[in-house]
C-alpha cells in the first residue's frame, strides 16, 4: 500500500525542500512530475549548484544525445532525483522502462494541473493516474500552493487515491498589498500603467491574456525608455530562455520588466520581485494569487495591482466555451466508443483508439474524464 500525501502551501514556503530532502535520503529513485521546463530546469541547476549531482531531467528541451545520456545514467543507479515532464507518461516504452527501476516516491508538483476546475488545467496530467498504477511507487506526494476544496476533491478523485496526511497552510501573505483600478476602456490601461511607472520601480511582472497584447505593451514601454521585454509561448525556446535570464540578471544587461502571458509564470523564482500588475483578469481567483505571490518572495513590501474592464470577461468566457468539451461532443465520443467490441458487460478501448477517429488527443482525455464523472464510463483497471 502506498503512503499518501497532500500538501497545499503558499508560493515561496518551500514545497521543493519537502520531496527532494527525502529524495536523497531513500533508496531507489524519486520521479518528480513538472509541468514547466523551466520549472524544471531551474530546480535541477540549483541542486548542482549545492554539488548535488544525482539529479537530471527528461523533456523536448533535451536532444537526442542528451536524452540517451541521461537515460543510461538511470541504468548506472546514478540519479536520485529525476524530473519528467508530464507527456512522457503517454508512452508505454517509457513506463515500461521506469518500472524497471525502484521508485521510492511519485511527486505531482502543481497538482491542481490535473483538475479541470482549477487554473491552468494540463490535459496531459490525465495520463499520471494510469502511471501512478503501472509504476506502484512506494510513497506518493502531491504538492500544490493553490488548490480550493473542491479542486483537491477532483485531483483526488482523478487520480483514485485518498491521502494518508493532508497539509495546508493559510494563503495570507501581510506583505502583498492588493489593489484594482477599473477603466471603462481598455486604452485607458496604458494612462495608468504610465502614471505607475513614472517612480523609480525595481522588478516586476505584467501579466496580460493575450500574445499580442503583451507586445504591444512592451513596445508601449520600451519607447519611453523600460529595460523591457514580452515573454509568450509562441516566442522560440532560446528567445524565451533570454528573456527569462535577463529578468534574472540584476546588472546592467538585465531587465526590469517582463510583459508575459501565464507562460511565464511557475518556476519563476525571484525574491526580490516588488510589483505584480494584471492587465487583464484571470479566469480564476486562484490563478490570480499563484501569480501575484510572485512578488515579495523575500518578505518585503510588493504591490499586487488589477487593471480592471468590464470586457475582459468575455475573454474567459471564450476560453470556457472552446476549452471544455460540449454536449454534441460528448454525445459523438459516446457513440463512437460505443463501436468498440464489447466483452460481456465493458467494451475495450484505450483512448489511442479514439485518436484515429479524427478528435483531438487532448480533448479525447478530457472528454472521457467528463463523460466518467457523469457516470457513462468506468475504467476498468
């Protein structure tokens, strides 16, 4: 049986320290499940900068040669801590070659990516529910820093297990001081955001919704004279991985300020971070603290600041209608695993079947997740 464990703690309380301190104290291997690269990437260079060298990660930054280093440093018993981006669990080869190993401990970091009522919902978090069972790792440990009831009620019930201690902690940080100031229109944002930005500021953050928005603000500050730069997943890798150093570098070639979608945003480890400015609404309220709990990680002074318009929330509304599956969809996924072959009582699928069918892979998870929390499936395992 194994031993279960959920913790819920603020941004900056130090989740990290709770698994990979145990991770070198236990035999075998522990997996670490990631949703970021550079979330990833900047935990595994900090370890190695303590000399802690059993440590290495696996996800498409890596190159082949890379990857089949790093593999056949696992074979040689040479990794404690391995890190592993979430879509690695679709492939059987990879799990087949995972459980030739002792996994000591299972981490899900950022759990609340497997609900789909929470903020930034991953569809490929579906697949480590059937992971966690092929695996059978002796310990499981879920960590999250915002997570409602109800969201840890659904990661639970997702993944089918219950947890042996439950940990949370009280989101209030006395530090953050929180505003909102409304506008009517949106041009009006780029008044407020000048009259904010004409003190001296240190680092900061502006978050926005869309791509197009974040360049346009930046080039919006950059002509009066920011070290500035945007940050959105549409950017190639080596020009979102400058960005992010220099908003890291304190001299003279760094930047004060990153305009970003929420691509920039877990592993974003700086403590010295004094303003955090939304130019649009999140979908959540959840979302909106993971990412101005950004600021002030060093316990000093930050400022939390919501450029408010009536009409951001038809962005989110969007987003919910093409984002979750509908009634038709449903009903069409339905009938087709209803084409599958029965025996007796189930019909036998896996959802790489449905694939073929035309429907995308992410919502074909999604969908089967939905259509078994209305009761028309049951996994049979």
């Amino acid at each position: 049986m194994e031993r279960i464990f959920f913790a819920a703690f603020p941004t900056g309380y130090g989740k990290s320290l709770c698994y990979q301190l145990p991770a070198l104290m236990l035999p075998g291997v522990t997996v670490i499940v990631s949703p970021l690269i550079s979330l990833m990437k900047d935990q595994v260079d900090a370890l190695r900068e303590q000399k802690i060298y059993a440590v290495a990660l696996l996800n498409s930054s890596l190159s082949w040669e890379e990857y089949r280093a790093e593999l056949e440093r696992l074979e040689r018993g040479e990794i404690k801590l391995l890190y592993i981006a979430p879509e690695r669990f679709r492939s059987r080869r990879f799990l087949n070659l995972l459980n030739s190993h002792r996994i000591s401990l299972f981490v899900i970091d950022e759990v609340h990516c497997i609900s789909q009522w929470g903020h930034d919902f991953r569809p490929s978090y579906l697949a480590l529910r059937d992971a966690i069972h092929e695996l059978h790792p002796s310990s499981i440990a879920l960590f999250t820093a915002t997570a409602t009831p109800d969201v840890r009620t659904d990661i639970l019930d997702h993944l089918k297990i219950q947890p042996l201690k439950s940990f949370t902690r009280g989101i209030e940080r006395s530090n953050l001081k929180f505003s909102v100031c409304e506008v009517s229109v949106e041009a009006e944002k780029y008044s407020l955001l000048d009259e904010y930005m004409q003190q001296p500021r240190d680092k900061g953050i502006v978050y926005a919704g869309r791509r197009r928005e974040t360049e346009e603000i930046a080039s919006h500050l950059k002509k009066r004279g920011h070290r500035v730069d945007f940050y959105h997943a549409g950017r190639v890798d080596v020009e979102r991985k400058r960005v992010q150093d220099r908003f890291f570098d304190d001299g003279p070639d760094g930047l004060d300020l990153v305009v970003a979608t929420n691509a920039f945003g877990m592993g974003i480890d700086k403590s010295d971070i004094r303003y955090i400015i939304h130019w649009t609404m999140t979908g959540t309220l959840e979302q909106y603290y993971q990412e101005a709990g950004r600021a002030g990680r060093d316990g000093e002074t930050a400022h939390c600041i919501l450029f408010y318009c009536p009409d951001n929330r038809k962005l989110h509304e969007w987003f919910v209608k093409e984002g979750a599956p509908n009634k038709p969809d449903l009903l069409k996924l339905l009938k087709l695993v209803e084409t599958f072959p029965s025996v007796g009582s189930f019909r036998m699928f896996a959802a790489e079947d449905l694939e073929l069918s035309g429907f995308n892979a992410d919502k074909i998870r999604v969908g089967i997740s939905h259509l078994e929390k209305l009761g028309f499936l049951t996994e049979i395992v």
